[in-house]
C-alpha cells in the first residue's frame, strides 16, 4: 500500500519535472499557435499555480496524517482563490511575488510537518533511504533559496542587476532542486532493485 | 543625489537578498541534517532496545527450561525414590512363595500390601496435586488460594489469610492456573526469604482488569531489585514469575507500604469480557 502510494507520490513529481521542462515551450505554443498577445509574467503566474497543485499533490500523498491532509486541502484552495483574485487584480506586466510568497511559505511549512512526521513515526528505515525524503529536500532547499529572490523580483525585475542576481540564484536552485529530484529517482529505483532481488533470492531460497 | 539614493537602494536590496537567501538555505540545510541525525539516534536507540528485549527474553526462556527441567527430575526424583521403593515393597509382599505360607501369614501379607499400594496411591495423588490443584481446576482461583492459606497457617508459623473482594465470574482455567503459580511462587519466596509474621492477599476488579494484591511484614523486594534479580541470572523463580505475567498480558509490581512497614506485590491482569468464564 505504502509502496503504491510512494509510486504515486513519485510519478506526481515526475510529471512535475516534465512540466517545469516543456512549459516555456508548452506556453510558447499556445501563444503561438492561438495568436495570443500574453506577457511573460501570465505565463509566471499560471506556472506558479499548477506548480502549487503539482507538489500539494505529492505532498498529500507522502504525508500520513488525515487531519493535516484535510488542512492542506482548504489551504490549497485558498492559495488558489488568491493567486485567482491576484490574477486578475494585479497588473499583468508584474511578477506574482505574493502567491509566490505564499507558496513556498506553504510548501515549506507542508515540507516541515512531513519530516516532522519521520520524527514520530517509528521505522526501522533510515529516512534517507526514501525517495519521498529526498523530494522533500529538493522542494526545502529550491523554496528556501528563492524565497527572498521571489519577494525582491515584484518590484526589481527588469532592473539589469537585479536580473542578473535573478538569474544565478534562480538557475543555481533550479538546478539544484532536479539533481535532488534525479536523485530521489534513484534511491526508488535502487529501493526496486534491492526489493526485486531480495524477493528473488526469498524464491530461490525456497 | 537620486542616483545614490538608488545605489544605496540595489546594495541594500542585495545584502537583503544575499544574507536572506543564505539564512534560509542554511535553516533548511540544519533543519534536514538534525533531522537525518535525529532519526539515526532513534533508529539506535530503537536496536538497543530490541537487542536488550532479545537478551531478556532469552533470560525468560532458560529460566523456564531450567524450571521445567527442576520439576521433571523433581517428579523423576519423587517417582523414583517414593513410588519405586514402595511398589518394589508390596511386590515382594506378593511374591510366588505366598501361595506355599499358611492362611493367616498369607491374610497379612495381602493386608500390608494393600496398605502399601494405597500410600503409593496417596503418593502419586500428592504428585498429581502438586501439577494441577484438583481445587484449582473444580472450584476456581479463590478455593485453591484458600486452600493453599489454611495448610500454610496451619503450621503455625505464619499466619496466611485472604480475601477476594470481586471474584463472581472466574478467569479462565490456563489464567486461573498462571495466577495461581505466581501466588504459590511468591509465597515461596516470602516462606524462604522474608521471615513474615503474616501474609495477605487481597483480589478486586476495575476496569476490566484483575487485580490480587499480596502484602506481608518481612524482607521484601522492591522494583528495583525485581529488575535487576531479573537481569542478572540469579532468581529462578522470579524469571518464571516474568514469563508468566507475560503470557498473562499483565504486570506485576513491587513495592514498599507507605508506612515502610510491609512490603507489597501487585499483580495486574487485563481481562476482556470475552475471556471471562461465567
């Protein structure tokens, strides 16, 4: 059951990846091909919530408690009626700082309670040993780091310094946040292998 | 001067945006190593703590074979140097020369071993006894325990008493029997070890749980002591006490009166309704 959900939890974040590679793309075409005349920052606030939905998705799955699950539900669709009223309240030519903000405020409080929850829970296994784990680090990490830059880039982005700044620290915890991400593949896949094996010589055993 | 202002502006937004950045990432890096730590810590608390379950259950289990291996040479011995003797007796009371004697030496030596074969009787009743109390199995805990009380008064030496102040529906006869050999035990102990006056024991429900609680005014031991005897390979039958209230589900505790007069022992079993027999 655990390792279904951890395959589900999984194939979120995959599909969060894939995401995150093609949207440019994905908007590019859109725009394109519909002849729309769209500003860069739509495409910025639209990503920031199918990016919220991607990781509360996963985050609902790897998490165990009900109540906190029923918690994040309301939240999201909070964030969601926000971004919503942001959308269409705000200039269009600015960058979305606050449903950002609010974002990775959630994210990082949901990426806390479930290591909080490795804590109390007892397991013989060690956390680092999960894929799930990892994730969760990726998203600490990217949203800790972009946090400030997110807040500044509302009222600094196009200020040719402040791009620059915007641009390394935001490549660097890209970057780093999928290293994480391919790494947590691996520690599933690692996990398969080893479960295979060990069934397999449970077989040849017997 | 609005050129400096905005200078002063960028290099605070970038001290801002550093510093910020660079405190965030390091809370979320401390929070993930504490967390990595944490868990390790537990996880070897965790090993430590099953490790030394292992070790105690192992401690449990040799003592349980060690008694059972006492009880089977104590019956061997019994069988071996009681019944032996007394049937090898009344066999050579009915030997083949009987039928060559006249009548009346004849009468008496089927007289004796007749006499012979019912202590042998009496014998191996006593042995059978002392495995399952007939009182225990037909009448239940509170007849056995008073049973077991007026022998040990009847002595002399010490004054053994009870009372069971809820006992309308019996255990079931394997628990009956576990509390039992926990009461004998104890009483054992304090017989052997504690230079009593008295022994009392006392039996009551609450909450769905049975509780009998043994007081007496000689040497006892406390927690502490029970632990540590139960530790070390030292305490035989404290060790069967341990696995019985094991099997049983239960807990026992030792501890000092208040008044530091008498010394007490709790024994706690959990009864669900299910197991109670009516």
């Amino acid at each position: 059951m655990k390792r279904k959900s951890n395959d589900r939890g999984l194939r979120v974040i995959f599909f969060y990846v894939l995401f995150c590679f093609f949207s440019d793309l994905i908007f590019s075409a859109l725009i394109y091909s519909l002849h729309l005349n769209v500003s860069v920052y739509l495409r910025f606030r639209i990503f920031t919530i199918v990016e919220y939905c991607f990781l509360a998705a996963f985050l609902l799955i790897a998490l165990k408690s009900i109540k906190i699950k029923r918690i994040i539900l309301i939240l999201s669709s909070i964030f969601v009626i926000i971004s919503g009223i942001d959308l269409f309240t705000t200039k269009a030519d600015t960058f979305d700082s606050v449903p950002v903000a609010i974002e990775a405020i959630l994210i990082i409080i949901y990426c806390i309670y479930f290591l909080y929850e490795q804590i109390v829970t007892p397991t013989p296994k060690l956390i680092y040993a999960s894929a799930d784990f990892w994730v969760v680090v990726a998203l600490l990490l990217y949203f800790c780091g972009t946090f400030f830059l997110y807040i500044y880039s509302q009222n600094y982005l196009g200020d040719s310094d402040f791009n620059k700044k915007y641009d390394i620290i935001n490549s660097f915890f890209y970057i780093l946040k999928n290293l994480i991400l391919g790494l947590a593949m691996c520690v599933k896949a690692e996990t398969r292998n080893s479960s295979i094996s060990h069934s397999k010589r449970i077989e040849q055993a017997t | 001067m609005n050129l400096l202002q905005i200078s002063t502006d960028a290099s605070h937004v970038s001290t801002v945006l550093y510093f910020g950045t660079l405190g965030m990432l390091v809370l979320a890096i401390g929070l993930v190593i504490f967390i990595v730590f944490h868990q390790r810590r537990v996880i070897r608390y965790q090993m430590q703590l099953q490790h030394m379950e292992e070790e105690q259950q192992k401690i449990l289990l040799n003592a349980s074979i060690r008694w059972q291996e006492e009880e089977r040479q104590r019956i061997a011995a019994d069988l071996h140097d009681d019944a032996g003797p007394l049937l090898a007796t009344a066999r050579l009371y009915l030997n083949e020369n009987l039928v060559n004697q006249d009548l009346s030496t004849q009468l008496q030596s089927i007289y004796n071993a007749k006499q012979i074969i019912d202590d042998t009787i009496q014998l191996i009743r006593n042995i059978s006894h002392s495995l399952m109390p007939p009182t225990l199995k037909n009448f239940g805990l509170e007849s056995a325990v008073n049973d077991l009380f007026q022998k040990i008064s009847g002595s002399g030496s010490i004054n053994a008493s009870s009372r069971f102040h809820d006992y309308r529906h019996r255990l079931r006869p394997e628990q009956e029997l576990l509390v039992f050999r926990v009461i004998q035990e104890l009483v054992n102990n304090i017989l052997k070890h504690s230079s009593a006056s008295f022994i009392h024991v006392t039996q009551n429900y609450s909450e769905d749980k049975f509780f009998i609680r043994l007081h007496h005014d000689g040497r006892g031991i406390t927690q502490q002591d029970y632990d540590r005897l139960n530790k070390s390979t030292l305490g035989l039958g404290l060790k069967n006490i341990q696995s019985r209230v094991k099997v049983l589900h239960g807990k026992i505790g030792f501890e000092k009166d208040l008044s530091q007069t008498y010394y007490k022992v709790t024994l706690e079993v959990p009864v669900e309704q299910l197991e109670v027999v009516s």
